[in-house]
C-alpha cells in the first residue's frame, strides 16, 4: 500500500525544486509518461505537458524568466485513493514569493496528483494544478 510519508516527501522534493528553479530535481519527480496540467484563474489552460521532457522544458524556461525568491507550501495532502503501487491525491498550494525585500501571498491553489512506483521510488504520473489567482 502506498505510503502517505512517500508522497508527502514527493510533493516536499517538487515544492524545493520549484524553490531553487532546479528543472533536474523537477525531472526526478515525475514517471518518463507524465502529465502536467496548469489551470489558471480566468487564463487559458496549459496543456497537458507530455512527456516528461515537454514539462521540464516548461519549468526550466518558467524558472529562467523569475528574478524573485518563491516559496511553494504544500499541505492538507489527503490520498483519495490508494493501491499497492498508484494512489490518487490532492494537497493545496501557498505560494509565497519575495521580491524587492517585500515579501506577499502570490497565489493559492490544488493539486491534483496521481503517484505511481516507478522502479523504487514514488513519482508523479500525472499532475494538474488550479490556482485560484493569475499573478
């Protein structure tokens, strides 16, 4: 059975990556097959990114054009669904970014995930999330 500590730990390593504009540690959390989806408040969707090259791709250039510090706060995790070796999930988004010395809530939002064990170790196959606000 899926371990809820695993994912917790996936969902905290994603959150750092994204932290640090590490599009390698970005790259570790997600299956070859993965899908990332990005619902915006009153903007387009984008995507689904597939595989998980096209959805690196994204990050590193999304990380490229930032020039302030963000803090991506994960919490409320809760596993819909759980199996042997997938679980289904949603956590919620408090994005927390400093720039200039100010430091504001940028957004807030949920995720989506679905994990699955690949090989020995937990990634996302697929994930999409809904910020509740553009920034």
């Amino acid at each position: 059975m899926v371990d809820r500590d695993a994912v917790a730990e996936l969902l905290a390593a994603y959150a750092a990556a994204n932290d640090v504009r590490d599009a390698r540690l970005v790259a570790g959390c997600f299956t070859e097959d993965a899908s990332f989806t990005l619902h915006i408040a009153g903007a387009p969707t984008i995507g689904p990114l597939e595989p998980r090259d096209a959805l690196v791709a994204f990050f590193a250039a999304a990380f490229a054009e930032q020039d302030d510090q963000r803090r991506h706060v994960v919490t409320n995790l809760r596993l819909l669904e759980r199996a042997e070796d997938r679980a289904r999930g949603e956590a919620y988004l408090t994005l927390i970014v400093t720039d200039g010395g100010s430091t504001t809530l940028q957004s807030a939002g949920r995720y989506d995930i679905e994990v699955v064990l690949d090989g020995a170790a937990w990634r996302f196959r697929a994930m999409t999330l809904h910020l509740d606000s553009p920034f």
